[in-house]
C-alpha cells in the first residue's frame, strides 16, 4: 500500500515540477508528502534529504516566519527523531516551537502541536524532567484552547499518561490511560484508530505494573478489534500483534508468543519492508523470543543480522540499534557460560 501510494506522490511531484516549477508552493507541498510518505515507510535516507530540500526552498519562497516554513522545519525535526538523530532534532523543535510562540501565538493549535513534540523529544531521550512539564502544560493548554474532548488533546493527555509510564509513576499513569480510554470511546467511538491506540496503551500499562490478568485479554481484544477495523495488515494492527506477542513471554506462554512474533516478522517485512523500525523491532523481538526458549542457534544468527541491518538503516545510536546491541551481548554472554538465562 505504501508502494503503491510513494509511486503517486512521485509522479505528482514530477508533474508539478514540471507544469509549476520546483518552487511552486504546490510543488513544494508535493516534496513535503512524498518526504512523509518515505517516512512512513522507513525510508530515511530519503525523507531526510527532502524534507530539507523543501524546507531550503520554503525559506527562500515564503520567508523564515511563513507557516509552511514552520510547518517543513518541524517535518524535519519529526524525520530526525524518527532516524534516532535527537541531536539535531531537539534543536529543531525547540526552535519551531519559539518561532511558533512569536509568529503564531502561544494558544495555536500548530503551536501546541511543537510544544507536544518537544515534550516527546525530551521523553525519547529519557530526559523526563523537561518532558512531564511540558507535556502537563500542553495538555492544560489545549484543555483551554481547544476543549477538554478535542483529539489533540486527548492525544495529549495520552502522551502525559505514557510519560508517567516512562518514570515509573503508575499510579498517575494508569488512572490516566483509563480515563483517557474511557473518553475517547464515548467522543471518537470504541472502533477508532486513537480508540484502540488507548486500548494498547492501557493494557501495556497493566502488564508493566505486572497485572497480566488484565494486560493479555486487553490485548487480545485489541488486536481483534484492530484486524477488524484496520485490516490484518496495518501498522497498527502489527503493533497490537507485536505487543500480544510480548505479553505472552512476558507470562512466560512461549508455546503462543512464539508463532505470534514469527507471523508479526513476516508481515512486517511484507507490508513495511525489511529495513523498517518497526521491521527491525520485530526482528529483535523474536531472537529475544528464541534466547527466552533456550534456541541460542536461532537468537544469535538473527540478533546478528538483526545489528546489521539497524546499523545500516538506522544511526549506529538509533535507540533501536542500541537494543539489539545489548541483546547480541548478552547472548553472547549466556552461549560462552558467563550469564545464566533469567
């Protein structure tokens, strides 16, 4: 589906460029969606280079304060985080968001949206102590902006609650997640994206909190929810088949983990590619899978393939990257004798 969406965005953008001029504000939104969809698929090394094209171009066109000038460099900043390269990405967002405060003011909608990514930058490089913060200030902003049932600030009081979570405060964060859950079913309804989103999250929480009781049949209800709403083929449906499948180790069921994080590999590698994050994750999942199993002859080899390929596609300290390397060590550790299995 991707593919197919990329080959569009391709020839539209030929087309523009052609009949418009690179500089056209159509052509460069053209630039800005293909950048997104290479994005979506994994496809960095594309994204990346032309989401700073358009950004380059937008500067010159519209001016540094445009909106769409905004808009391209916090695209940019979002293509950065999703690479692992928060040293630039940071910067970037901190940036927009200054410029958005100035430009747009501090209670726009776009504006909320950078001060909301900023807080998920400083969360992704686990510095919580900025990220709570600004995501309790986001989500009372667009409680006073936009209304307390707006998606966006649903989105924000998720993204607090997932905060919370990270810092280990579970009785903030699943309160949260339940009440948040609770909200977007009755404004949204129980079938939508951001519904079932909750639903993850909330179960997630359950099973950090060591409540598998309630965490697997959250999940499984969720990812049937998910095959029959999305398609078995979704991203978000492959998530909710990747974290059932964890659960089930988690609980120490390797006998149905095991063909759930094969299946959600295959899928992943056939509907995103085999160098997508989310691929990779995949990957990863399922040699941890097999060390848990005692099939050391079938972790280490994938493990092994598994840093290959995030050191090639990723930055060698993409978070991902770091994972598998950690777990490739361990491995290692336990096959040579000097660690036993937990």
């Amino acid at each position: 589906m991707l593919a197919r969406a990329i080959r569009h965005l391709q020839h539209a953008l030929t087309a523009r460029e052609r009949e418009l001029g690179a500089s056209h504000p159509d052509t460069l939104t053209s630039r800005n969606n293909l950048a997104y969809a290479y994005q979506s698929a994994g496809n960095l090394g594309r994204a990346i280079p032309l989401f700073k094209q358009t950004l380059t171009d937008a500067e010159r066109v519209w001016g540094k304060d445009h909106p769409g000038t905004l808009t391209s460099r916090n695209n940019l900043a979002s293509a950065y985080q999703s690479a692992g390269d928060l040293g630039r990405a940071i910067p970037l967002l901190e940036q927009t968001l200054t410029d958005r405060k100035r430009v747009l003011g501090a209670g726009h909608p776009d504006t909320l949206t950078s001060s909301n990514n900023l807080a998920l930058a400083y969360e992704s490089v686990g510095d919580l102590g900025r990220a709570i913060p600004l995501f309790e200030q986001t989500l009372a902003d667009r409680v006073r902006v936009l209304g307390k049932d707006h998606p966006d600030t649903l989105a924000s009081s998720n993204n607090l609650a997932s905060a919370y979570e990270s810092a280990g405060d579970l009785g903030r964060a699943i309160p949260l997640f339940e009440q948040t859950l609770a909200d977007r079913v009755r404004v949204l309804g129980k079938d939508h994206p951001g519904t079932l989103a909750s639903s993850n999250n909330l179960a997630f929480a359950y099973e950090s909190a060591g409540d598998l009781g309630r965490a697997l049949p959250l999940f499984e209800q969720t990812l049937t929810d998910a095959e029959r709403v999305l398609g078995k083929d979704h991203p978000g449906t492959l998530a909710s088949s990747n974290n059932l499948a964890y659960a089930y180790r988690s609980a120490g069921d390797l006998g149905r983990a095991l063909p759930l994080f094969e299946q959600t590999l295959t899928d992943r590698k056939r509907v995103l590619g085999a160098g997508h994050p989310d691929t990779l994750t995949s990957s990863n999942n399922l040699a941890y899978a097999y060390q848990s199993a005692g099939d050391l002859g079938r972790a280490l080899p994938l493990f092994e393939q598994t840093l290959t390929d995030t050191e090639r596609v990723l930055a060698e300290e993409h978070p991902i990257t770091v994972m598998v390397r950690d777990n490739l060590t361990a491995a290692i550790a336990e096959r040579d004798g000097s660690i036993r299995p937990s």
